[in-house]
C-alpha cells in the first residue's frame, strides 16, 4: 500500500465512525505503526482534512465535515453490510479486503441516522480459523474462473473415491451451506460440481479456454439447473 492509498484508507476510517477511535486501533486496523498512524494524521491535517483529537484520547473527523451522503435507505445499508462481512467470512483474503474497504468507503459517506443503524444491526458471522485452507481454495478457483485457466485436480467425491480430473472451471456457485465449483469436465464430458472441501490438489495450467453458448455458466443456470440466478 502506497501512503497516499494509506492516507485515503484513513480518512474513510475516521469518516466512518461517529466516535474518536485510538492510534492504536488505527494501527492495529491497518496493520501499521502507532508512530505511522500519528505521522499520517499530521499529514491529513496539513492536507486540509479537519482530524480532531490527541494521542491516548483519540482521533476524529469534525461533525459536519464529510462527503455527501448517499441516498440508502436503512435495509440497503444493512443488505450491504451482510452482504459485506459474508464475503469476509466466506470467500478469500483478497475479496475479503476489497469488501473491508468498501464497506468503510460505505460508511464513510452515510448520514449520523444510518451510521447508527448500521452499527445496531444484528447480523453476526464469524470468520473460523478452520475455514483457512477453503479460503486458500477459494483464490485459487476464483482466479482460475476469471482467467479462464484450465485446471488439474485431485479429488475425492461422496463415497470418498479419488479422481484425477482436467477442468474448464466456469463458475463458483454458493449453495445452502457449502460452496461448489461449476466446471466442465474434460473426463465425463459434461458439467459437474466440485465441492470445495473435497479437492486433495489444485493446479492451475498454462491452457486456456474459451467458453460458448453451449459450455457456459450462463448455459449451465438457464438450461440445466432452471433456477433463478442471483446475479
């Protein structure tokens, strides 16, 4: 992170909260240094960013110095917020730290009314150190989709037999309780769905594919499943 992305990080942070927050949390937050955390307020102050506070008390953004509120309404604030911590909780690291931001950004720019809903709203989901390894998965997979790289895996299905597999992976779909990976099978000739938590390896390969009409995500959820896609 650059410090001007570190300073802009730190100004939705304050932005965010209706209350001072230490240098200690800040750091702790950014995964700096109190003593970075009290050069880069100096330095927002000087930028003309009204910072109030002093150290062991706390630091805030002026009441009434803040970026125009966007025009949520309580359950969009709330809908963004689970939607949010559920990308926290159940994706990977990447995702979950793009949904962090965003969720300051979010916050940074709402009215004192929903600042107060959304930190009341009762939502609560744990992110479980024994998701890691799925999380670690999850980048792989999503990064193979978005790039459209073949895959080779290891793999063992409900009766725990193992298979070894090429895949186009197309898709990450969530489904009540696990996550599965849409691909086409090189193997079966056909689709299939890969839990996550039973893949033993995953290789991403130099190949690529192209999807079509026939072999796509889009194919998969209209003409074989028939359910409503979400997105």
């Amino acid at each position: 992170m650059t410090k001007a992305e570190r300073l802009f990080e730190l100004a939705l942070l304050l932005r965010s909260r209706r209350t001072a927050i230490t240098a200690e949390t800040i750091a702790e937050r950014m995964e700096v240094s109190p003593r970075t955390v009290y050069r880069d307020i100096q330095a927002l102050i000087a930028a003309g960013v009204p910072v109030t506070g002093e150290p062991g008390v706390g630091y805030m953004v002026r009441p009434g110095n803040h970026l125009p509120p966007l025009l949520f309404s309580p359950e969009e604030v709330q809908a963004l917020i689970v939607g949010s911590r559920m990308v926290q909780a159940f994706t990977d690291k990447d995702l979950a730290q793009g949904a962090r931001s965003a969720e300051l950004k979010i916050l940074s720019v709402l009215t004192e009314p929903l600042k107060r809903h959304a930190e009341q709203q009762p939502y609560r989901i744990p992110i479980m150190e024994s998701d890691d390894a799925l999380r670690e998965i999850h980048a792989i997979l999503r990064c193979a989709c978005e790039q459209r790289c073949k895959l080779q895996i290891s793999y063992r299905d409900e009766q725990g037999q193992p298979s070894e597999r090429i895949l186009w992976p197309l898709g990450m779909i969530g489904w009540s309780g696990c996550w599965t990976l849409l691909a086409w099978c090189e193997l079966r000739r056909g689709y299939r769905n890969f839990r996550f938590d039973r893949f033993e390896a995953v290789a991403v390969l130099a190949e690529q594919f192209e999807p079509s009409d026939e072999i796509g995500l889009a194919h998969y959820i209209q003409h074989v499943v028939g359910v409503r896609d979400s997105g």
